[in-house]
C-alpha cells in the first residue's frame, strides 16, 4: 500500500510539472509572437493568437487534472 502511495504522488508530481512546462511553453510563445509581428499586428489578431495558446493550455491540462483529482481521491481512500 505505501509503493501504491508513493506511485499516485508522483504521478501528481509529474502532472503539475507538464501543466507548468506546457504553460510556461505558452507564455514563451505569445511573448515571441509579440516580437515577430509587425507593429500592424491588431489588437484582435493579438487576442486570437492568445486565445489559441490558452485553448492549447486547457485541452492539454484537463486531462492531467482529471488525473490529479483521482490519484487524490485514490490517496484518500488509500488513508482510510
């Protein structure tokens, strides 16, 4: 029981590690965006180039929740 403890702790670990790298990842990207773009770059091409990354950011992090609240679902029923 304690190795099946240790294992859903890192998988949170690990999930928190890719949502930080994969918004870390955004956040690089939008401020690259920023600097390659002509100054005609709109406000509204801005919003969509941040709206895109942010839809990135989501659809890759809901799973790596999903799995996060079930390993502590897990770990608290492991507890009782």
């Amino acid at each position: 029981m304690k190795t099946s403890r240790i294992i859903l702790w890192a998988v949170i670990a690990l999930s928190l590690i890719i949502i930080t790298g994969v918004s870390w990842h955004s956040v690089e990207e939008i401020h690259y965006l920023k600097t390659f773009y002509p100054p005609s770059f709109t406000v509204e091409e801005a919003f969509y180039a941040t709206l895109v990354e942010f839809i990135k950011v989501h659809i890759i992090s809901l799973p790596l929740v999903v799995i996060i609240v079930l390993s502590l679902y897990l770990l608290r029923a492991y507890r009782q």
